[in-house]
C-alpha cells in the first residue's frame, strides 16, 4: 500500500446516524443462531445505547456508548458474559458508529484502486475503504498487526440516516452479523 494524500473529511459523509434504529438481527456464532430485535438508540445527552433482545423480550446485552468515549455494560445474558466477547462486540459497533476515529493519527493508503483511511487504534487498525473519489463506501474493516479480522458492509447508507442492511463477518472465526432495518417501526 502506498500513502496518498486526501481530504481528511472526506470519510465523515459516510458516518451513520442512529437516532433511532430497529433492525432484525441474526447472529451465527461458532455454530450457534441467535436472531431477534437490536435497537440503536441516541440518547439526550448525545450517547448511544445498542440493545439486543430476542421475540419475547429476553434481553440478550445492553450496552451504552457516551457521547465522546466512554462505554459501559448494562445488562449482558450470563452465556455472554466474557471479557472477550465483550470486547469483541464493543470494536464492532464501534467500527460501524465510527467511534475512535483520531483525525491527526488518520492516514490514507491506496491498493488495488480503493482507498483504506486507517484510524490507528489502541490494538490494531480501524479501516474505511472507499473508491478512489471518495464517493462511495466499499466496506469497513478492523485489522491486527498482520492482517484483517473483520470486514463490516452498509447497504443502503445515506448521508444523515441509518444504514438499511449491516453485515459484519469476522474472518478469524465463523462469527457473523446481519442486521436489515424495520422501517416501518423505526420512528420513536
């Protein structure tokens, strides 16, 4: 990869806005399905919760992202309830919210005709690869030292609003997001 230079701004057009978002989820995790309801939700003092419960209620994690840093776990079901998978689903809707994304640490490097703007993290590197315009958004992905852990999609991403499809797939274990927006029952 060759460093470019670029617009610094250019990769904030494509930051989501979840003020309030309701999307139905499945998640294949090592072989197991899990499959409900996750809601994105701004709160009025600007942070974000991310709430995952199943058809009947039972609350799978609850988890709170302040407005600036910050995150906090409310309510995590007791098979969830490890620091790695914790962890692991905190850089994942971390990535997806564009959340740690230092502007003076941002670099960007071209390959293979895209664009990769890499927000150095404190273990591995956030990436947000575009086309060579910057105008469109071709995938997300969270990189170790080596090489890439997991790649995140948006569909149907317009500016302001939340995506209508997330796709997040961790390519180190069988480990898989999908989220596709409920539209109809979105509006608070």
């Amino acid at each position: 990869m060759q460093r470019i230079p670029t617009d610094p701004l250019c990769i904030r057009k494509f930051k989501p806005v979840f003020e309030h978002a309701v999307y139905k989820t499945s998640v294949d995790v090592v072989g197991k399905y899990l499959s409900g309801l996750l809601i994105i939700k701004r709160m009025p003092d600007s942070s974000s919760r991310i709430v995952f419960t199943n058809e009947l209620g039972f609350t799978f994690f609850d988890f709170g992202f302040g407005a600036d840093t910050g995150f906090h776990v409310y309510q995590i079901a007791p098979a969830m309830n490890k620091k790695a998978v914790i962890i692991t689903l905190r850089k994942d809707f971390e990535l997806i919210m564009f959340r740690n994304m230092d502007s003076v640490k941002q670099d960007a490097l071209t390959d293979s005709g895209l664009v990769y703007y890499a927000f150095p993290q404190s273990k591995g590197v956030n990436y947000y690869i575009t086309d060579p315009n910057c105008g469109r958004l071709v995938k997300m992905q969270r990189a170790s030292d080596k090489k890439p852990v997991m790649e995140a999609f948006f569909i149907g991403n317009s500016a302001g609003e939340s995506p209508d499809s997330i796709s997040i797939q961790h390519l180190n274990f069988n480990f898989s997001i999908g989220l596709k927006k409920i539209s109809a029952i979105a509006t608070p």
